[in-house]
C-alpha cells in the first residue's frame, strides 16, 4: 500500500519500522516540529523523526493541519491507501479523515473502549488493571471513538512501569497494524463500533496525579508510583520539603501505623496507608538532592519513627 505516517514519541517508531519492513511505500512522514527540551532548552528532534532520517524518509513537519494548504496538497498528491496515525498529537481534521480510501487507521494503547485518551498505558497500571493492549481502529471525528479493526490482549506485570510496558505494547502494536493493513486489502478486517457505554476515559496526566495519598491503600499507591513514570512520578512531603519517591513496594508494618506515619525500622522506612497497610519506600530524593536508598535517607536526615509524611 501507499501509506502516510503521522507519529512523534518512541511507542510509534515499531510501527513505522514494520510497515517498511512489510513492504508498504511510505512517501511521506508528519511528526511534531523540533522543541526546545530540558533545562538547557537544547533543541531535540522526536524520535520518529531520527527514525525516518535512519530509514531515509521524506519527512514533514507541520506546526499545524487542519487549514494548512500546503500540507493538504501534499497528502492530496500522494493519494495514499491509508494514513497511520500512532501518537501524533494532533487531532485529525475531516479532510484527512475523508481522503484515504480505507481511511485514517490510528494504534490505540488500550483495549478499546477502556481507556480512550492521552494516558492509557498510565491509566491501566495506576488503576491496577490485570491485562490491557492495543487496539488499531478507524479514525473518526470523536476522542478514540472509531470503529474497532484489531485488538491484541496483553498482561500486566507486577514489576511493569509505564515504560516497560510501553516498549511492550508497541512491539505488539506494530506487529497488529501491518496485520490489519494486510486484513483491510483482503477484505477479511471488518471495522466494529465501539460499545461506547462500556467506555472509560484515560485523561492526560497532571502534577498532582504524583502526589501520594496516603488515605489509599499500599498497593493502590505502589501501582500509581509505577503507571505515572517517568511523570509525575511519586511525591509527598518531609518537614515541608518534596520528597520524590522513585521506588517503593507493599509491606507488612510491624505496628499499626496511622496514614502517612513513618516507621524506621534499621535501615528500611515504611508510610502508614489505607486500610492498616503499608508501604516500604525503597529509593527516594529529597527536593534539590540525588536519588537515595532508603538507608541513606535514614542516616542523613535522621527520620524517627512517629514522623509523618505528606505534613
């Protein structure tokens, strides 16, 4: 098929990859502009566009589509079978939804319509979801609203972060879309609505959804620590200074401990959280200091059992 991609993060790079793999023309590419990123503000490319430059892509970069001529005479010229949209970060106007003939097929990471929106991998793991995957549907004019084609289940580890299992979901994902394309020229993919009363929302992330409520259970604020990485992570607050929390896990107190008390038992501290349980934070960092291990952070700021958290 003759294909455009539009796609910016990492989770896209596997599916542009397999489609040139499988043989699909892609003449051309759409990501994001190159932003100033960082606190040196150094200007960074998207990692689609050091893919398409690896693969010698044609490669477009548009601040913006829905009344851009320019952009909508390329793809006009081009006449593609399809368009890939996997992260894109721009919502599609009517005239790209109406100009390939099977239409603008977009990777959702969830299984659809369970978390539609811009964190589903985020979403799945902070809500302690058991299995989640991806879903390739047809773009409508709706938030992830379009008719099903494929979907592919994966399990949720323990030990899985939003990053881990990210780089899961979109080996998986890559390897469904050219399934899909290769199911839509043969007629056998047939597009399904969505039951749109079964559907939950996955909104994009804030700051705040770092902050540790400790009124939840261990486990509930083990699973968020690990759906909000890299960001916002897990934070709360120590003698009113920011304390990240970049790991942590579920333990057995050995007294009751009230939400948010620390119990400092040798080298390892645990918090007071809901429902009598408690959570052992593991690795942490104080506001404007490095990363620490819990024993570190015991021999240099002298928490005592009885302090609390989040105060």
């Amino acid at each position: 098929m003759i294909l455009v991609f539009c796609g910016t993060p990492r989770f896209a790079v596997p599916t542009l990859e397999k489609m040139v793999e499988a043989g699909h023309v892609v003449p051309l590419v759409a990501t994001q502009p190159d932003r100033p990123r960082g606190r040196g503000m150094e200007v960074t490319v998207s990692p689609v566009k050091e893919a398409v430059l690896r693969l010698g892509l044609p490669i477009t970069q548009p601040d913006k589509i829905k009344s851009n001529d320019e952009f909508r005479a390329q793809l006009t010229a081009i006449r593609p079978d399809a368009i890939i949209v996997v992260g894109y970060g721009r919502i599609i106007p009517q005239w790209m939804i109406d100009l390939p003939r099977f239409g603008n097929l977009n990777l959702h990471a969830s299984l659809l319509p369970k978390y539609r929106g811009a964190a589903p991998i985020q979403w799945a793991i902070a809500n302690g979801e058991p299995i989640t995957g991806v879903t390739t549907m047809r773009i409508d004019a709706g938030l992830d609203t379009g008719d099903i084609l494929l979907q592919r289940e994966l399990p949720i580890e323990s030990d899985d972060t939003a990053e881990t299992l990210s780089q899961k979901l979109a080996a998986v994902g890559a390897v469904l879309m050219v399934e899909t394309l290769r199911g839509l020229e043969s007629g056998q993919v047939r597009p399904a609505p969505q039951d749109h009363a079964k559907a939950t929302l996955a909104p994009i992330l804030k700051k705040e959804d770092g902050r540790i409520d400790f009124a939840r259970t261990a486990n509930e604020v083990f699973n968020r620590l690990r759906g909000f990485q890299p960001w916002p992570g897990a934070y709360t607050t120590f003698k009113s200074k920011t304390l990240q929390v970049h790991k942590a896990r579920p333990s057995e107190p050995s007294v009751r401990l009230s939400l948010g008390e620390i119990a400092v038992e040798g080298t390892r501290l645990a918090a007071g959280c809901g429902q009598g349980t408690a959570l052992e934070l593991v690795e942490v960092q104080m506001e404007g200091r490095r990363r620490m291990l819990a024993r570190e952070f015991i021999n240099g700021y002298r928490p005592k059992t009885g302090d609390h958290l989040g105060q």
